[in-house]
C-alpha cells in the first residue's frame, strides 16, 4: 500500500530503486543499472514505473528491454 501524497518526495523513486536493485541482482545484470536508470525517474513517471515493476512477469531479455524502454521516454 503507497500513499502517494506522502511529504517525503523521494520515498516513492526509493521503493522504485530498491525494486530495480532486487531484479537486477536476480537477473545478474549489473548494479551499476540502477544508478543510471534512476536519472529517468520521475515524479510524473513514478507511478507507472512501480505498477509495470510489481505486475509484469520479466525475464531477462523482456527486462532489459523495459531498462532501454524507459532511457527513451
């Protein structure tokens, strides 16, 4: 459960990179990732970013598709 009117504005990109951090370690791609993607995270994408990460079924490829898919948008 997210409130997302919480006054700490970085707890939602914190949760989102903590995420990323799990499957990039799951899928062995480096940390170094998460770092560079958190660049593309923003207020107005963060929603959306936490929903795809909690509802898709990734594998490897499909995420490091989404990774290269979110450096673009």
């Amino acid at each position: 459960l997210v409130v997302w009117d919480t006054p700490n504005s970085n707890f939602i990109k914190k949760l989102i990179k903590f995420k990323l951090e799990q499957l990039c370690e799951y899928f062995g791609v480096k940390p170094g990732m998460v770092y560079y993607l958190g660049k593309y995270i923003q207020p107005n994408n963060e929603k959306l970013i936490l929903q795809d990460l909690n509802s898709k079924a990734f594998d490897r490829g499909s995420f490091v598709k989404y990774c290269k898919n979110l450096q673009k948008d």
